[in-house]
C-alpha cells in the first residue's frame, strides 16, 4: 500500500487573532491558502513556511533512526499538549482555590486568577477564558459555596483538556482552534444568530445553517479578527471553498473564499426554520461530559412546540412535554427581547440559543428567533 501527504495545515498565531494556513498538493504544484482570505502572500503564510523550515532543521538535527522505515508517528499528543504555558497558571489557580475553599486566609486566588487572566493576551482561548469567568464571579461573598465548587472542578477540567486528557475534540472546543477534519464547497449558508462575549476575552460566535442539506454550522474567533468572514448577521453566504475544523457539535467551519448577500430572503429563512431540530431535550453529549458544557456551551438551533414565559420564568417545550428553561439572569436583555416578541403576536418558528450548565442544571440563553408574520419570515436578534 503507498500513502502520500494531500495537505498540511498550519495553525498560524499574529497579533490579529491568527489563521489557518493550509499547503495542498495539486496536479499544478502546491497550493496555499490561508484562512485570513489573502489572495496573495500574507504574513500568515510566511509564518507557516517559516515554521516548517524550523522543524525540518529540527529533525534534520535529531538521531538517525536505526531503521530505513520508522514506525514512530512521533511524541503522544497529550505529551505535546503538556507544554501548553497556560496549564502551569492553571494548576497554580486550582491549588490557590482549594487552600481557600479550606479555610486559608490568603491572597494566592486573586494573584493566580490575575496570572491566568493576563495569560489570555497571549492564548486567546474561549473554553479558559468563560471558566475563569465563572471562578472571577464566585469570589467573596458574590457566589455560593455550589458554585465555588462548580468553578473548581470545571477548572480542573479545563486543564486535563488541555492536557490533552480528553481526546483532542476537546482541546480544539477549549482552545477554539482544532485541525482541518474536511473540505467543503459549493455550500449554502443563512447566518441566523451572532453573539459576542465580553468578559475576559472579546469572542464572536455565528450560527451558520445549510437550508438545503439540514446541517448546523458555526464559526468562531476572536472578535475582529480576519480569520471571520465578513457581513452582517442575516447574510446569505455562498462558500467556494470552507474548512471543517475538529470540533464537536455543531461543527466549527472557517470561511475561505466566499460570496455573500446582505440579507438572507423570507423563503430562505423559511428552510433554514425547517432544518431547526423540534426536540428540547439536554444534547446527549452535553449530559455526558456537564463539566465541559461549562466551559464550552452547546449551540443550538431548535423549533420549539411552545414558548411560555410567566413570572419571571421561561421554557422552551416539545411536542412530548420535554421542555429546556430560559436563562434570565445571564442575559437579561436577550429575556426580554423574546419577551416583546411574545406580546408581539407571530409565530416563532426557530430559536438559536446557547446551552449553558449551571449548578442548576442546563438552561437556555436565546441569541435570536425567526418570527412568521402574516406569512412572512423576520429574523429577530435578541442579544447584542
């Protein structure tokens, strides 16, 4: 059996939040793109070449193998991963928290909280950076001692991802970065939700929907960054050429080359309602592995039977009685929002909404609807 490398890609850090960088082998020679979008060369690219020219006078420094065919593929992933500088910050946070959740008088969870925060300037990763969030938030009198023991214990969970301890799909979900899984053209896309955080790093998340096939996209970076495709959230895209990147559900693209039209139309949006799924149960995967849900919240897009708000309260319901609660406290707005939209009259036909875990339990934070109004269809963004 013969084997030969199609593509390597590059994951390439700048001050602008970094691309992908993929060398593809072609009947004409080798072709480079980069995830940035340049037609051309970018510093991106040179980065890339400049790393793999480092690594080949690595190797070309290392021991001769004794063999004329290794079947070595190299140092384990998780050995690799042991290297991240983030992890020892980490670590420092975790022990600073148990001391004081002992009872040490301290200041170590304020000054290893600091150190990892300012960590982020440098690995800008999402998962660390909403669990960190979580540990901020539980200091002093702010947070219960359930919620100090949630911050703890994801945190500790962060770390082992990172470690590369659960599998390298869970690296890519805390670091918002993962390997190229699969090429993907001639697609299809409405943009039905865009939300960025705001806490201890600026991400933008969009939720991206294939009306013909059915499939659930997102794309993610650091907000600003030229790795996100451009437009406004709505847009109808028309991707040449897109990377499917390792990631769990629903699958993270980056846009490479691409058309876009400002607003999707009512018939569009309508399919795009259509592949929305009608069950609100917790997704299976977030049931099996809570821990990580709260450092990396699902995203869904649900057609829910029924929306009921009432005292303050709110859930979203199946046609089985299964029903998700609606989050008010983390985004009071986007609550009210939907609110409005009740008191409004029209149909809601489709939810976008991130799935947060809580000491609670899983609840629902909405980043937007599609509303049906004497037969046509608005799509309505709740968060901001």
């Amino acid at each position: 059996m013969s084997a030969r490398v199609r593509s390597v890609t590059i994951e390439v850090e700048s001050d602008d939040g970094g691309a992908t960088v993929v060398l593809r082998r072609t009947a004409g020679g080798l072709r480079a793109m980069c995830s940035c979008g340049a037609q051309g060369g970018c510093v991106h690219l040179e980065s890339a070449l400049a790393g793999l020219s480092e690594a080949a006078a690595l190797e070309m420094e290392g021991p001769a193998s004794t063999s004329t065919r290794s079947t070595s593929s190299g140092p384990p992933i998780r050995d690799l991963a042991r290297t991240e500088p983030m992890l020892a910050d980490l670590r420092v946070l975790i022990e600073a928290m148990l001391r004081a959740s002992a009872g040490e008088v301290t200041t170590a969870v304020d000054e290893a909280l600091r150190a990892a925060t300012a960590a982020l300037a440098l690995r800008p990763f999402p998962g660390v950076a909403r669990v960190l969030a979580r540990v901020s938030s539980t200091l002093g009198a702010r947070g219960s001692a359930m919620e100090t023991a949630l911050a703890i214990i994801a945190l500790d969970e962060v770390a082992a991802a990172l470690e590369g301890a659960r599998g390298e799909e869970a690296r890519a979900e805390v670091t918002g970065v993962g390997a190229e899984v699969a090429r993907l053209d001639d697609l299809e896309l409405v943009e039905v939700a865009r939300a960025r955080e705001r806490g201890n790093l600026l991400w933008e998340t969009r939720v991206l929907v294939d009306p013909g096939g059915g499939a659930v996209y997102r794309e993610e970076g650091p907000a600003g960054s030229r790795s996100l495709s451009t437009g406004l959230c709505g847009r109808r895209v028309l991707a040449s050429l897109a990377s499917r990147q390792l990631s769990g559900d629903p699958a993270r693209l980056a846009l490479m080359q691409y058309a876009l039209e400002p607003a999707a139309p009512g018939a569009l949006l309508r399919r795009a309602a259509e592949a929305a799924s009608t069950t609100m149960r917790v997704p299976a995967e977030l049931g099996a592995a809570p821990l990580l849900g709260v450092a990396c919240p699902r995203l869904a897009w649900l057609a829910p039977a029924a929306v009921t708000l009432e005292r303050g309260a709110g859930f979203v319901a199946d046609a089985s009685g299964n029903r998700i609660a609606i989050d008010r406290a983390r985004d009071p707005g986007a609550f009210d929002a939907l609110a409005e939209l009740l008191d409004g009259g029209g149909d809601i036909r489709a939810i976008a909404a991130a799935l947060h875990v809580d000491v609670d339990g899983v609840r629902l934070v909405p980043w937007s609807a599609l509303v049906e109004r004497d037969r046509a269809m608005e799509l309505a963004i709740l968060t901001v």
